[in-house]
C-alpha cells in the first residue's frame, strides 16, 4: 500500500502466497474474461451434476431393501462424486491451459 495504510491480514497473506510462489518458480498467468466464464460455468455444471446425482441417491435408498443394497448404493455416490470432481478439475485445468473444450 502506497499511502502507509495498515495491511489487512487477507493482503499479508496473499503477498506471502506470491512470494512463495516466485520462489517455487511458479508462474502467474492472468485469465481472460472468456477463461474465467468457462471456468465458472464448468464449476456451476459440477453442482448440478452433484445435485442430481443426490436426489437420485436419495430417491435409491428410499427403495433399498436391505443393507447390501444400501453399500452398494453409497459407494455407487462415492464413485460418482469422485468421478464428477475429477471431470471438472481436468476441465478447468484445460480451460486455464488455453485449450479448447
């Protein structure tokens, strides 16, 4: 801060992450508006797919007659879950990267 002003504890912060980051060799790369909207919008999918997948899991265990049905449906959400984040990680990573989707 130019004026002398005391730094908020956010803005400490933040000049230690990038200093950090400069001396890991870390580069910063500024995103376009187009990356920042991709980005969002590949995060807002996620969510509904995370919703859905939910709802569906819910309206599953209300049918589920007993406790191996149960697990396997749980582990069915885990896996999905799991896979739907990694969808989205791998698409943000491209969208950052420049590339098209």
């Amino acid at each position: 801060m130019v004026d002398g002003a005391p730094k908020s504890a956010y803005e400490i912060a933040m000049e230690k992450l990038k200093r950090q980051d400069e001396a890991a060799g870390v580069e910063s790369v500024e995103l376009s508006p187009a990356q920042i909207d991709a980005i969002a919008e590949a995060r807002r999918t996620w969510e509904a797919r995370v919703a859905e997948c939910r709802i569906l899991q819910q309206s599953a265990l209300a049918g589920a007659a007993d406790a191996q049905a149960l697990q396997e449906i749980e582990a069915n959400h885990r896996r999905d879950l799991a896979r739907f984040a990694s969808d989205r990680d791998r698409r943000i990573e491209r969208i950052r990267r420049g590339e098209t989707t």
